[in-house]
C-alpha cells in the first residue's frame, strides 16, 4: 500500500520554526512505528506572496485537494500588513478552508496539568479543563456575499453578509454530536438568536438534528455574548460547544487564552470523507505566527506537533498513536520542559524549539 | 425652571426589584439634595407584550424621545421564548436603542476594592481595573438589512446583514476618543479588518478621526479574536476599547465577568445631544432580567443605581453627585454588606435587595 501523504506548508514567522521540529517527529513514526508518511512541502500566506504574488498559489491548492492531509505552520507579519485585502497571507489559508470545504473546526481548549499555573484564571477553575469547541469554517459572516466597501450617497459603507443554510448548520451540527459522543455527551450550541435570525435558524436546524439522530447527547442553547461570560466564570462546565464561523473565531480564542499557554493549542479543520473514508483534513495551531519572536528558536513547537497528533488521529485512525504522542508531551512538561512563553513566575532558564523538539523525541 | 424629566422602564424579572431601590435613592437626591427629579413609569420587554401585545407601545417610544433619560431595568424571560422574534422582550429594548439614535453604548468594567476576589481570574490581574468599553449601539449586524430566514432552492437560509457607513463609525469613534481624553487617554480599535470589509472601513476611519481630530490621544487596533484573549490574559492594559456592536456584545460581557460581579454593572447609552446639550440617552444595568430569582427579594440592586449614577454624569452634568453615590456604594461594600450574588467561599449572610438599599442610603 502507498504511504499517506501529507503537505506541509509551513507558513510566515515561527511557522517554519515550530513545522521544522514537527517533521523530526514525523521522521519518528516512520523509522520506530513504521508509519511512513510521504512529505511534500510547499509554500502558503506571505512567504508565497512573495514568489508568486498570491498567499496561495493555484499549484499549492490543487495538491492540497489530492493529499491525505494538509499540516499548516502560521500565516501573516508585519511586512503584509498594508497588501490589498484580496492578496492577504490570510486569504491564503481562508482559500484552503472554503476550497477543501473544511466546515467543521476542532479547536480543543485543554489544560494540561503541568502548566495549570500559567492561566490568569484561578486554579481550581481550570485545572482539569477539557472543552472542544467546533466552530463553523467554510461559510457564515466569512464568506458571505454581498461584501466590500460600496459608495452610498456621499459616503462609503462596509458591508459583510453573514449567511448560513439549513445544510450547512446541520453537518457541523451532526459533527459536534457525534464528538460529543466520544467525549461528555454534551453539546452547548451558541448563536445571537435574541437578534439575529440566521441565529434562530441555527437553534432550530441544531435541535432538529439533536432530536432526530442524537437524542442521546444532552444539549443546551446558549446566547454567545452569555458563552463568553460562562467561559470566564466556570469554563468546566462545557464538553462541546458548536458555534457559527464569527462567534467560534472569538469564542475559541477566549476558551484557548483560558488555559495560559496559547503555545500548546492545535486545531484540526475537517470537510466530508473522501472514498477512501479519510476527512479532508487540515491541521493547524491554534497561535499566529508571531513575528516578534520569529527567527530567534524561542518558538513553542508544542501546539503544531498537538496538531500532528491531531492528524494521526483523525486523518489516520491512529488514535493509539497520536496518545503516545501526547503522553510524550505531558511527560517532558512535566519534568519542567519549558519555552520561553511557559515560563512562569518562578524564573528559570527557557530551552529553545529544537530542545522542546529533543526533549520530545527523547521521551517518545 | 422645569425639574429633569425620568422615565423609567422597569422591565421583566428582578427589574422591577432592583428599579425599586433607584428611585429611592432618586428620591433622596430630592429631599437632601435639591436635585428633583419628575418621575413616570412605564412598561417595557415581556410585560408590555402582556400588557399590549408589543414589547414597546408607541406611547412609550414617544415619551422617551421627550424626556431627559431613560432609566431600563432588565426584558426577558422564559414565558416569552417562544414568542415570535418580532415581538420578543429584545425587541422593545431594541427599537429604543434604534430610535433614540443611542449610537454610543458606555459600558465601564470596573473591579471594585471590596470584591477583587470575586473575579475568575487571579487577583493581581484584576485589581484596580477600570476599562471603557464604547460599543456601537445602532447599526452593524444588529439592524442591517436584508435580514430573515428566506427559501432557496429547497432549503432555508438564515441571513443578517453587518453594514457600517463611515459617519456611523465616526461619530462612535469621537465619542471614544472624547472620553479617553478624560480617563487614560488610550484607545483601542477592534475589528476583523483581516476578514471583513466592514472592519477595514471601521479601522480606516477610526485612524482618520483620530489624526484629524485626536491625535493626542494613544490609539491601537486589535483583531477582536485578539480582543478576546488580551481581555482574558491582561485586562489592564487597556484604558477605552471602541467597537461594533456585535463584536461589542461580546467583548463587554467578556470584560464584564472579568470583574466577577455582573450584579455590579452599570451602563449608559447616549445619543447626539438635544437643543439644551443633554444627550439622548437610556441607562440601564449590564445584568439580564435574571428570572431564576426574580420576586426573591435577592438581586442585587447596584448596577442598577450606578446606572443611575451614569445619568447624573452625562444627561445632568452632576458628576459630584455621581461621585457621592458611588463613594457611598464603596463604603457599604468596603463595610461588608453583600447581597447573595457576592457571597464569597467564606459564606455569611446575604443582605436583600432593599437591605442593600438601606445600606447605601444609610452611607448617603
Ligand atoms: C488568521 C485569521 C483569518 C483566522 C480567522 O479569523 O479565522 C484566525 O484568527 C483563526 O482563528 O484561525
Ligand atoms: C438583550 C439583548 C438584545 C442585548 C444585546 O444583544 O444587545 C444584550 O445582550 C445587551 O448586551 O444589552
């Protein structure tokens, strides 16, 4: 049987950085698990802007859509800030989304025990936390149409056009119960339905589907303005919480900042089974790419390699893999492994990316 | 001269509890202060729609174009969930924010001595914190048109439209601008400008107010995932955050639990200024109408009353007055009294509603 393939686009800033020791690990699998991966890589956000005048080239999309997984560094610095809208690292990767029609976004906000202390919230509060927010990806305010900036009278007017159809709520919806399942056994699902009623068809569309296919998982409504206050005040009380593309980017990046340390979050992006019943996949982190400390080794590798272990288990139904992966993780935390942003209060000296890397690999 | 006018609304659940204690404390204002208030009641939210089978009378509307200020308490409630969207609880709320013209929404998420340990959040991260939170309050995806749930194809579609003309977002960012100028002298912007056109035009004329008009004062932009986070991780570092309404929604709550007592919130909601200078304006408290305790005699009655010590700063230019309120609401906090939404780990035993009122007219 062929190998799997997976294209690494590596991205700007830290992404090389961080996608570098995530190839170490790869290289792993291969030699000691006999897990062998065909690699390419290739280039996405301004990195490809500045070769190919595009964040992602026509090329690079296309073999995105032929590879059994995409593993995606960061996007976006400085340099790109004053591009045209429609030539942004970001459309690169909002490209890659809507193109391999990845609607269903796995953003788990986890505390890992080790770093308990790193959260601004108090500990009893988050230790333990374990939320897996799927957010909506390929469509809602993102996507819709119309959209730009139009003149009107004798004044400009921005408008964005948030849109989601019965079928689009009812498989991120299905995908959010069936998780549910593997994990608590419930969802919580948030939208403005006291004011929006794309937010009303949402509710009713998420019940309907709950009703008819997963009577067994509990599941609750939620305002999303009240999400965010239930975030902050008591996050445990979530399993999953399934939410539109807007609300998923705040609410997700609110749940992630709960846990302390950004540097340990991946993300998965899935779309519908191939023939061979493998999701089109996306892996990603869930941090940008942070162009203040990119280029200097300081990068935490931890949430890219996460979302490789992401990948092993939803890409590759090696769900025993991706644990191991994960324990290996645990344990170099918690022998006191630490990059410069998990460095607390106490001091210390912080080891570099490629150390987190060795560190890793040693404990695998 | 002709005394300030008030209408209050009152609203749904503990509303009419916690109202209840403002116009005592407007009343005393009369008798020890010479500050004479005339005063009507009327209805708003569910128990209009009881009433007249609207949320709002056009009654009530009118007068509250005429007077001086709004006082709200809280709409909602489960017996109105199933009503329809137009007329829900919201909508009355709604439509006086949208006829008023009350564009700018003031929503202060103040950490209060007494009850830093309230807050989710470790206490060196909250203590002292004084944010301004200036959400747009008349247009974006609130109000955009087209909007409603529509066929297409063989299926139903949810559509809102987020809309923003640059005067809209002018006239916000002034406001923004004009109170930093009285506080810390930092603004920051947030949008989604990398994914929204709407944001790209807010940005650009948020920049431009400010380098024509403002540019003594400090201005950032952030994106509102960003906001999110920066919000949960170190609140501190911001002074006044201006945004859109949706996005606002959101983040002001967020920033509200950060202080850990909701029950403590007051906002105001002012408009363009009448003939006699006064703003258009409604105050109201940050809480919902909380029907799980409502007729208990247990709400907590102060964001309520700061809300009215918000109409005393901005609709009567009586910022001394406003500051004796609040410096009576410290002492009586600082003196232990506590309704049961801030009884802490330690216990004790809440005060009710008008035992809080008591306490603070005692400290009057
Ligand atoms: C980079 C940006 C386009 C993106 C988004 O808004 O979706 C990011 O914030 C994310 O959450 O993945
Ligand atoms: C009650 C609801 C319509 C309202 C809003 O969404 O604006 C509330 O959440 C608020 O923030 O005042």
């Amino acid at each position: 049987m062929a190998n799997p393939t997976l294209l690494i686009l590596a991205g700007d800033g830290i992404g090389p950085e961080v996608m570098g020791q995530v190839t170490r690990i790869i290289d792993w699998f291969g030699v000691k698990r006999d897990l062998t991966f065909d690699v390419e890589h290739d280039l996405v956000g301004g990195c490809a802007y500045d070769k190919h005048g595009t964040p992602l080239h026509d090329d690079t999309m296309a073999r995105a859509l032929e590879v059994d997984a995409v593993l995606l560094g960061a996007v976006g610095g400085p340099k790109y800030d004053n591009l045209d809208f429609s030539v942004k690292p970001e459309r690169g990767l909002l490209r890659l989304r809507k193109e391999m029609d990845l609607f269903s976004n796995l953003r788990p906000a986890q505390c890992f025990d080790a770093l308990a202390d790193f959260s601004s919230l108090k500990k009893h509060l988050i230790a333990g936390l374990d939320i897996m927010i799927v957010r909506e990806l390929t469509s809602g305010v993102y996507f819709g149409e119309p959209r730009g900036i139009f003149e009107e009278g004798n004044e400009r007017v921005g408008i964005n056009t948030q849109r989601y159809t019965e079928s689009e709520i009812d498989r991120v919806a299905r995908s959010a119960f069936e998780l549910a399942r593997r994990r608590g056994n419930k969802v919580c699902s948030m939208e403005k339905a006291n004011v929006m009623e794309s937010g009303i068809l949402w509710r009713e569309v998420v019940q309907k589907v709950h009703d008819e296919d997963y009577p067994d998982v509990e599941l609750s409504h939620m305002y999303a303005d009240n999400g965010a206050m239930q975030l902050v005040r008591a996050p445990k009380q979530f399993d999953v919480i399934v939410t539109d593309n807007l609300f998923g980017d705040i609410l997700s990046d609110c749940a992630a900042m709960l846990t302390g340390s950004l540097g340990m979050l991946p993300s998965a992006s899935l779309g519908a089974p191939n023939a061979d019943g493998r999701p089109k996949a996306l892996y990603e982190p869930v941090h940008g790419s942070a162009p203040d400390i990119a280029g200097q080794g300081k990068a935490n590798p931890i949430a890219c390699i996460l979302s490789f272990a992401m990948a092993l288990r939803y890409s590759f139904d090696q769900g025993e893999e991706a644990a191991r992966l994960e324990a290996a993780i645990e344990k170099v935390l918690a022998d006191g492994a630490r990059t410069a942003d998990l460095m607390g209060e106490e001091g210390g000296t912080p080891i570099s990316t490629s150390e987190m890397g060795d560190a890793i690999l040693a404990a695998l």
